[in-house]
C-alpha cells in the first residue's frame, strides 16, 4: 500500500444564498485553518448582488462559482463539486456559511482519514453557536420509517478520540473522500433543501464506505441561520424531503408501512409546532410540504440529477 500523502489538496466549499455577515465570518475563519494544503470555493447561489458584491470586496482573491438562481443545497453544492472533480483534489470539506472552524481542524480530520481509509464521509462534533455546550448534532441512526439524530441539542460531555460511526452524518460539515464522489456520484438534487446529505450517506454506506463523526475536533454551528427569516420554510423542505427520503430507500413493504404509519407522524409534529411550540407558520409549512413530498412520490420516477 502506497504511503499516504503528507499534505492531499482539499477543496473547502461554502455555499452562499443569504447572510452575509455570517458567510464573511466563516471564511475569515477558514483563513486561519493551520493546513498547508487547502482551497475555498464560494458558490454564488443566487445570492443578492450587494451581498456578493461586498464578499468580492472583501475576499478579492477567493473563486467563485455562480449558479444564476438558487439551485437549493444539493444544486449549488454540486456545482462546485463539478467544478472540483475536474482537478486534483483529493478531499471536499462541505460547510455550511453560518459555521466557524477551529484552525486545527483539517489537520485533524485529514489525519483520521487517511489512518482509516474505510471511511468516506467524516465530520466533526457539531456544537450550537448560541450555546457552545451544547451539540448541534453527531450524526443519526437511519431506519425504514424515521432518522434518529444523535447529540441533537444535548451537553457536550467532551472531547474523545474514538469515532463514532453512524448511519449517516450531516452536511454542516462533511469531509467527503474523492472515492465516495466518483464511485457513489454527487447529491440528489430533488432533494433542493434537507435529506441530501442523509442521503449521500446511505448511498456511500451501500458501496461500502464508513460514515462517521471524530468528537476531538468540533465546530460551531448557528443552526438553521439561513431560514430563520422565512417562517416556514424550513420545515416545508423537511416535510417535503422527508416523504422523499423515504420513498427512495424503501422496499415494496416498508413504503406501504411507511405511508400508513405517516399520517400519525405528520399529525404529531403539526401539533407540536402549532401548539406546543406555538409556530403555526411551521405547522403549516410542514404539512404544506409533506403534501407536495408525497406528491412527487405518486408522479413516475424520474432519473435523479446528481
């Protein structure tokens, strides 16, 4: 076995539609990043003029890649995963805009993946920005009817050195291996917003890669930063994503068990965002997109874009 390069390219992606005083955060970060052997591409994601305008003012020097309209996650990113599969880099480190990274975080990561080169899509411990002690997610369990998240808004109890391999990891921030990118392909675009990256894992998991997340190495996360402005939105996509999913990846008999134990699910949630969390925009637009999910699901199947 060949001896593992000291130093393989990494290209960091950061996907830009909103918040410009959060995406300038994240790549002042990135700049500090201790790695010697690194790149960062911003995808313009239909991004407001003046906001790109004051990035390129900003980070003059820093590619871009343009989409024209905002093409969701999956479509953005994959744009810049196009662009990066047609040179040499051997890892991609997605980040979401509203993260900041410590500046030994691809050292650490890069370290792992190459000791264990089972593992395709890594990520480190996600922890809230609002409230640093606590998590913003480890990764999730995956089963024929629901995805289990781990370390979802629990205390961080600390650092540890053993990964934790899960079903799947997510997006925020996911280092991907350039083998999972060409033998398992790039992100379901149907997807738009929420269970891409879920799906990625299953699909990477399926031709035999690990999934897993390091706990010694953590960023911040300002979880759903991007939505927070549009009521709704965010659970109209989880809704939509979520029948989507699981459609996909069900058997004849678990989309039949699936579809009668849903309509429980969706009444549950409805509920607890009406009532108990009084949000009825979020009620309404989950319901809204779990209709327009099991929708598609009904229309014939379609090659997926990725």
């Amino acid at each position: 076995m060949p001896e593992p390069t000291p130093a393989p390219l990494v290209t960091i992606i950061v996907l830009h539609w909103r918040g410009v005083e959060r995406t300038t955060a994240c790549l002042h970060s990135l700049a500090t990043l201790e790695y010697p052997n690194y790149r960062v591409l911003l995808v313009d994601n239909g991004a407001l003029l003046h906001e790109m305008q004051q990035l390129r003012q900003t980070f003059p020097d820093l590619p871009v890649v343009q989409t024209h309209r905002n093409l969701g996650f999956a479509g953005g990113v994959n744009a810049a995963l196009r662009h990066t599969l047609a040179e040499t880099s051997s890892y991609v480190l997605l980040l979401n805009n509203d993260t900041l990274v410590p500046a030994h975080l691809l050292t650490r990561l890069i370290a792992v993946m190459q000791q264990h080169p089972q593992v395709g899509i890594l990520t480190p411990k996600l922890r809230r920005a609002d409230d640093p002690q606590r998590l913003a997610g480890l990764g999730c369990r995956v089963t024929w009817y629901d995805v289990i998240p781990s370390g979802w808004n629990t205390l961080d109890l600390g650092d540890g050195e053993q990964l934790l391999s899960f079903d799947a990891v997510f997006g925020s921030a996911m280092l991907i291996s350039r083998a999972v990118l060409t033998q398992v392909g790039l992100f379901d675009e149907r997807f738009f917003f929420y269970y891409e990256d879920i799906d990625l894992c299953v699909r990477a998991r399926q031709h035999g890669f690990t999934v897993a997340c390091d706990p010694a190495v953590s960023v911040a996360h300002a979880v759903a930063a991007s939505t927070r402005r549009a009521p709704g939105l965010r659970m109209f996509y989880m809704g939509r994503s979520r029948q989507l999913f699981f459609h996909k990846h069900g058997t004849g008999w678990q989309r039949s068990l699936y579809l009668l134990q849903e309509p429980f699910q969706i009444a549950r949630m409805v509920r607890a965002r009406w009532l108990d969390a009084g949000a009825p925009a979020d009620a309404i637009g989950y319901l809204g997109g779990c209709l327009v999910g099991l929708a598609m699901c009904a229309r014939p199947a379609q090659k997926a874009k990725r």
